[in-house]
C-alpha cells in the first residue's frame, strides 16, 4: 500500500527535517502508485549517506494539481528496481547504479548511459535479461533474433557538424524493430562542480549544461538561490526573464522547422528559416550582448536593462521577423510533398508518451496538455499566461505544428509584455541560502521541462545538486517513434524531437 505523500510547493523552501524516510517497500509503492494515478517523475537520484549508505529520492509532479511530491528512502545494497513497474524510472534507475553501485534488481536492461568513473565505485558488471552478467567496459548492445534481421550502425561520429551520438538499429529489411541509443560520450560530471556551491564558477556552470538552453538552465539556477534566500527578483526583472526565455524558445522551434523542412528536401523553407533563426538570436543579444543570452540571468534580476529605445527597435524588429517565419513556415503547410512526409512518420501514442514520461513539445503533440508554465506557473507566468499548444496526432506532423504555434504564442507574449513593462529596478542583493534544506525548481526550456533539484548543508552549501534537462524524458520517446517505420525515417524523426546531447549528458 503506497504512503501519504505530503505536498510540495513549487518554489518553496522544504526543510530536510520534513521529508520523510519510507522504508524501501513503502518507497517502492509510493512512487509507483503515485505515477499509476497520474503523476510523473521529475527526478530520480541517489546521494551520499554516510560511507556505506545511499538515500534514493524521488521528485514526483502531478501537473493537473500543480503539486509535488517528494520521497526518499536509504539503501545499504541492491533495491527492488521500479521501472518493471514504473517505466519512466527506467534511466534514472541506470544512472543510479552507474554512479553509486547500487543495483536495481530486476531492472530490463541496467546498461550504463554515460560510460563514466562513478562516484563510489560504479557497478562490478551489468546483468542482460537473460541474467548473463556483462563486464566492466563490455559494451553489449540489445539484439533481436531471427532470419534476415540485420543491425545497422550510426555513429558516434556523424557526417556532419553534430554531437556525438550511438544509434544501433535492429531491422527486418527497412522496417526498424528496435532503435537502442547509446550516449555519454560528452559527460562533464557538472552535478560534481555544483556541489560545494554556490560560488562564482557556478552560474557559468548552469548557462552551458545545454548551450542552445543558457536562459533556461540559468534561470532554474537562479531560482534555487533566491527561493533558498527567501527572495523574488523585481517585477521587471521577471519581464525579462520571461523575454529572454520565450525569445530562446522562438529562435530554436524557428531553426527546427527549417532543419524538418531541409531532411525532406524543401529548401525554402530550410533556407529561410536558418535565416530568420539568425533574426531572433540577434533580438537576444540586445539583451544582453550575447546570442545565446549569456550574462543576462543572474541571481536576484538580470545583469542588463532594456531603454525605452531599446523595446521600441526590439517590437520593430520582433514584427519584421514575425512577418518573414509566418511566411516561410506556410510554405510547408501548403507543400503536399512536405506533408505526406510529415503526416504519420514517427507516431508515439498518448499512453506510451505518458508511460516513458516524455516532456516538452514530445508531449504535447501527443495531445499531452503539459507545460510547466501552466502547471507550475512562476515568475511573470503567474501574471500572465501562455496558452499551451497541443495536437494529438503524436507524428512528426504534430511536432512540427505545435512548434509553429508555440512560435505565435511566445511572440504575442513578447510583445505583450515589452509594451507593457513597468518601471523599477533589474536586480536585487540576496542573502545566504537556508541550511539543511531543499528546493525544486522548475522551468519549461524550449524542449520542456528543466528540473533543478538542491540539497544544502547547515552552512547553507550544496550538499547535492541533482540537474535534469528535458531530453533525459525524452530520448526513449525518439526509439518508439521509430518502431516500424523504415529506417530512412530516421533524420527525420531524430530531428523532430531534436534532443540534447550534452544536455543528457550532464
């Protein structure tokens, strides 16, 4: 029978005192029972508990109530895993047993995702499901069994400027049975350098976890330390940070759209948009100087403020640019060619997004209505809101469109909120964070949620930093999008989910 969760309140400081110790079975049922009702997991991670002891916790969301949850647990050896139960625990499970050592018996495939010296050891081997153990630095890859079904092999080194990836295809003639990712290959070990923190390094650590999500990382950050402060940055502050948030996510759905429109051979659309892409970088960097909107996010604000000149040329410019993607991205609607490539390649079901726990855009075009922003709204989104734009049809079609809406809803926002910024300061001094405490925070990054979880000491220090980006959800939902179709899909289902690897890779 699972446990009573208390709720959690996105934003708020939670003593380490409050969050209750379940034993394992208690643990176990907690989450699993909370996740078969209709919440999902944010985070799954292990940290140090003395010499020989790990506590596992667990960060749930149940996004139709706006609440989380948390459960911990300690461990002193192998745990009953979650994932034949709960398969959105599947790779957070194996990074657990990668870092720690702690082996989740009974997990499907406990194969390590990063390839990296763990903290304490790491796993001896791994075990297949047929209960054959693996050695230490054996790489095995899943197999599927038959005449005339063949592997085919992709990467980690690709033909083009790209991060490196592994993608082992098992076919039936072009019919794609099984896609197995492999990845790990830019593993920084950043949680590492947070721990011990905060300190001057460590915002410059948050803006390039994912260099194409600097505002989003930077701003989760930043809301951890002001939460544990006890502080908000000033209203206009928030408007910016809010901009800057919506401008990255209009800039990269723009250069998506015409990355589609390129692996179906349309270049217009393909050339227009990396164009217009270049547009809205720049809008960014009369913010703060910097493309990608490094230097803007900092503790208590922003580090820069907008005149009133400044708002007049970025409208000037943000309609201008509105006027040139409208017009580009009609020209996929409107190709047939484009559409039947698009329309029911790389279909993933509303049920089995829900089961992986896919986030972000993946999600909502699976009709998926989830999006931090109206979830867990905080910031200027408490204010004022963004419709969340869906589709249900879970294909490439849909993940195209709802980039296309997300495009039109972020820059009525913009341009919203630039008209109508108030006056007033960009930046506050905060004080120390709270000792023996923990705060989650969340933000909806252009590819969906971004989870930054901290646990501080009693000096008020990181005593762990658990960091997870959207495409941690997402890469498995990229192997169901290719199950049956034929593998020369593959670009262009890789491409409409548009995952991070270094962001994976943390």
């Amino acid at each position: 029978m699972s446990h009573d969760l208390p709720p959690v309140h996105h934003g708020t400081v939670v003593p380490l005192s409050s969050v209750e110790e379940l034993l394992l079975p208690s643990f176990r049922a907690a989450v699993v029972d909370r996740v078969a009702a209709g919440a999902r997991i944010a985070a799954f991670f292990g940290a140090p508990d003395g010499p020989q002891s790990l506590r596992l916790c667990a960060v749930l969301a149940d996004d139709t109530a706006g609440e989380l949850f948390v459960a911990a647990a300690r461990v002193h050896g192998d745990y009953p895993a979650l994932t034949p139960d709960c398969p959105q625990a599947h790779w957070f499970e194996r990074e657990i047993a990668e870092q720690w050592g702690i082996r989740p018996q009974g997990h499907p495939w406990l194969k390590p995702i990063r390839f990296h010296r763990s903290y304490r050891g790491g796993l001896d081997a791994w075990s297949r499901p047929d209960g054959e153990e693996i050695a230490p630095g054996v790489v095995e890859y899943f197999k599927v069994h038959g005449e005339e079904i063949h592997e085919v092999a992709v990467g980690p080194v690709h033909a083009g400027i790209i991060e490196p990836g592994h993608f082992r295809f098992q076919c039936y003639g072009e019919n794609v049975l099984h896609l197995e990712i492999e990845l790990g290959y830019q593993h920084r070990g950043l949680e590492r350098r947070f721990v011990g923190g905060p300190d001057r390094r460590t915002i410059h650590y948050a803006e390039t976890l994912a260099g194409d999500t600097t505002v989003g990382h930077a701003l989760a950050y930043c809301r951890v330390l002001e939460t544990l402060a006890g502080v908000e940055a000033p209203a206009r502050a928030q408007v910016l940070r809010g901009v800057a948030l919506e401008l990255e996510r209009v800039a990269n759905h723009t250069g998506d759209l015409g990355a589609l429109a390129n692996d179906v051979g349309f270049l217009p659309t393909a050339s227009y948009c990396g164009r217009i892409r270049g547009d809205f970088l720049n809008l960014t960097a009369m913010l703060c100087g910097n493309r990608f909107g490094r230097a803007l996010v900092r503790p208590g604000g922003t580090a820069m403020d907008l005149t009133n000149a400044d708002i007049d040329t970025i409208l000037n410019k943000l309609e201008a640019a509105e006027r040139d993607v409208a017009g580009a991205v009609d020209l996929l609607w409107s190709t047939g060619s484009v559409m039947a490539r698009f329309d029911h390649t790389g279909t993933v079901s509303a049920d089995d997004a829900r089961a992986v726990g896919l986030v972000g855009p993946s999600a909502r075009a699976c009709g998926i209505e989830r999006d931090v922003r109206l979830d867990f709204p905080d910031e200027v989104y408490r204010y004022a809101q963004i419709p969340v734009a869906t589709w249900p049809s879970g294909d490439v079609f849909a993940r195209a469109t709802v980039r296309w809406l997300e495009i039109q809803r972020s820059l009525s926002f913009i341009k919203e909120q630039l008209r109508s910024i108030c006056e007033g300061a960009v930046a506050i001094e905060i004080g120390p964070p709270a000792g023996a405490s923990m705060v989650v925070s969340l933000v909806e990054g252009w590819r969906g949620e971004i989870c930054h979880v901290a646990t501080t000491d009693e000096r008020g220090r990181f005593a762990h930093y658990k960091l997870v980006d959207p495409s941690f959800h997402n890469w498995f939902g990229l192997a169901l999008s290719l199950r049956g179709e034929q593998i020369s899909d593959f670009p262009l289902c890789n491409k409409s989910f548009n995952l991070s690897y270094c962001g994976h890779d943390l």
